[in-house]
C-alpha cells in the first residue's frame, strides 16, 4: 500500500461548525471534507463551475478513491474573540452586528494519504516540490496554511482481525449516525493510559455511493497526545488501517 504523509499547520485555523448559525464556532479538526479541498487546492482541482453544479466529477473522483488519516501534532488551543459584522444590505445606515468568534491557534495536524494511481503521482510531485497550484489554507482564506515534511511509505493494510480490535493515535470515525438506532453502538473506544484526552466530534461526512454524493453526521473519535483502544462490532464500512513500522493509521 503506497502512503503519502504530509504536515499540516498554520498561524490560525477556523473550521466551522454549521449548526451554529449566530456565531464562529470551530472545530479542533478539519472534516475529510476539507482536507480534499487542501488536496484539491494543491493539485489545482476546482470544486466547482456552476451554481447549479455543485462539484466538477474531477473533484467527485479524487473523493471516492481518496482515504485520508489525521493525527494531531501541537498542542494549539482555541480563541474567542468578539469582533464586528457589517450589513452588506443597502441601507443608509451602516449597520454592525457583535458576534462571538472562535479561532485555533498554532494548529498543526500529520495528514495521511491514500489514492489511487491518477492522483498520487500528481501529488507526489507538488508535496516533493512545494509547487502549490493554489495556496493552501485552514478553513478560511486568512488562515494560510503550510505543507511540510512530505514522506512516502510503503504501508501494509493492517488486519484487524477476528477480534475487530485496534490501537492507533489517529483519528477514528464512527460507521453510523447516532439515529441509527439499530446499529447505535457499532463501536467501542477507549482512551489508554491518564495521558493526553480524547475528544469526540460530530463532523458531517461526504462520500460515494452508487454514483451519488451522500452525507452522514458521524461521531469523529479525536486522541490528542495520547492512545485509543477501538473495538468494532462489525467489519468496518468507511474505516480502513494501515501499518507503518509499529504505527496503525486509520484512514477513512
């Protein structure tokens, strides 16, 4: 299995939560989403061409046959700020609104990257080089992001055998949403040892299936500066893991 790792990190970072609608609010990390759009934006992949046309099948492509792993690297903390919106409404008053807003500081994430033959080679060459077709950013276009410590690995898919048992410092996601009752409880994880935490976030996940994009809200089981146990009730569906000497990367 040929793997791509890359760093990931910037002054700021903002990856917006969408339920919230009143305010900024961020997420710790960035949603599979928008890692493809740093591929994407690297690789000189444009999301789309229309507004009617929400994705070019270019963009569709490199999702379907992408899996990508995140492990977090510092120890960035979040911001809030008050700041002022102003109305782009015509009006002969200017008008502000007060909202509170959130921003990572200092973030910094390990990306890992599986795809297929079409897209590695590409992307090869631009992480090797540093030949960005467009610049790279952490949610927002203020918040420029830099690409480093490109490495290439040749990974073995790691087994996780009969007993669907596996530890791993990355990122894990859940395979079913918490309204999927029948299937509530797919998976079991647990944090090793008192060091570092872990944190659960509710991301919304995109993905292929039968030739259209569909999206869950999934549970994103996040270990920062620490281990996790993950135990699975079934073979997973969107999980996949890789061995890298003594390293298990999920990928999803």
């Amino acid at each position: 299995m040929r793997l791509f790792s890359f760093n990931l990190a910037g002054d700021f970072g903002v990856f917006s939560d969408p339920s919230v609608t009143t305010s900024q609010m961020t997420y710790l990390i960035p949603s599979k989403s928008a890692l493809m759009g740093v591929i994407g934006a690297v690789l000189g992949l444009k999301r789309s061409s229309t507004e009617k046309e929400a994705y070019y099948q270019s963009y569709l492509d490199l999702l379907s046959s992408t899996k990508v792993g995140l492990e977090i690297t510092s120890n960035f903390q979040k911001v809030i700020f008050g700041t002022n919106h102003t109305t782009l409404k015509r009006s002969k008053k200017i008008l502000t609104k007060p909202i509170k807003a959130e921003v990572l500081l200092n973030p910094s994430y390990t990306v890992f990257v599986k795809t297929s033959k079409e897209y590695a080679k590409p992307l090869e060459k631009t992480l090797s080089e540093h030949s960005f077709f467009f610049t790279p950013y952490l949610g927002h276009a203020y918040c420029i992001a830099r690409i480093a410590n490109f490495n290439e690995y040749d990974a073995r898919a790691k087994q996780i055998g009969d007993d669907l048992e596996v530890s791993t410092s990355t990122v894990v996601i859940d395979e079913y949403p918490e309204t999927d009752t029948k299937l509530r409880g797919d998976l079991f994880v647990q944090q090793v040892g008192e060091a570092g935490e872990l944190v659960i976030e509710r991301h919304l996940h995109h993905y292929l299936n039968e030739g259209g994009l569909k999206k869950l809200v999934l549970r994103h089981y996040i270990p920062i500066n620490t281990m996790i146990n993950v135990e699975f009730n079934h073979l997973p569906r969107f999980n996949e893991f890789a061995q890298i000497g003594d390293k298990v990367v999920a990928l999803f």
